[in-house]
C-alpha cells in the first residue's frame, strides 16, 4: 500500500475503534483498531499529531479497562510527541480527522 491508503485506512481504523469504544464498550475491538491505525500512521513518524490523539485514545480505553500502568505509558509518549510537535513547526501530512476537527472548532 502507499502511504495515502495506510493514511485513509488509519483515519477509518480510528473511527472505527470509537464506535467499538464510545458506542458500544468493546475495549478489545477499539484497542485492535486504534492499535492497527497507529501501525500505519508511524509512515509519518513518531511525533505526528495522528500519532498523538491514537495515544491519547488507547490511554483512554486502558483507562476504562483499569488498565492504568497501559494508560500511564499510552499518556506519556502522548506527552512526549506533543512536546516535540510543538518544538518543531515543520510542513506534516495532514489527516481527515485533522481537517474535521479544525472544521469543528
């Protein structure tokens, strides 16, 4: 695959980890989505902002899970990529989920 498909087929795998995750508590399904779609985001390396919300996400669901050591470690390699993305301003790949969300605020 290219590196345009790994992108859209990671905007779905995250939108479909929320679903198996917000609608219908299925933490397995939603950690093998979210978990696959960080997978391919790595194409953009480790300090993208793609990469930075699907940690945010699986920190969420081991939350939920009471996984908390899984949660602490998803949170802060959370940290550690926003720190750099905000040390570094350089031209990203830009993401559906990105564009949505600008749209939104």
């Amino acid at each position: 695959l290219n590196v345009s498909n790994d992108l859209f087929l990671a905007d779905c795998l995250v939108a479909s980890g929320y679903c198996h995750d917000e609608k219908f508590s299925e933490y397995e399904k939603a950690l093998s989505n979210y978990q696959e779609a960080l997978s391919r985001y790595k194409h953009f390396g480790n300090y993208h902002i793609c990469v930075s919300n699907v940690l945010q996400n699986l920190g969420s669901i081991y939350f939920s899970m009471r996984n908390l050591s899984d949660a602490l470690r998803c949170y802060k390699r959370r940290l550690v990529t926003l720190k750099h993305l905000r040390g570094s301003k350089k031209n990203r790949a830009i993401s559906i989920l990105d564009i949505e969300s600008e749209e939104v605020h």
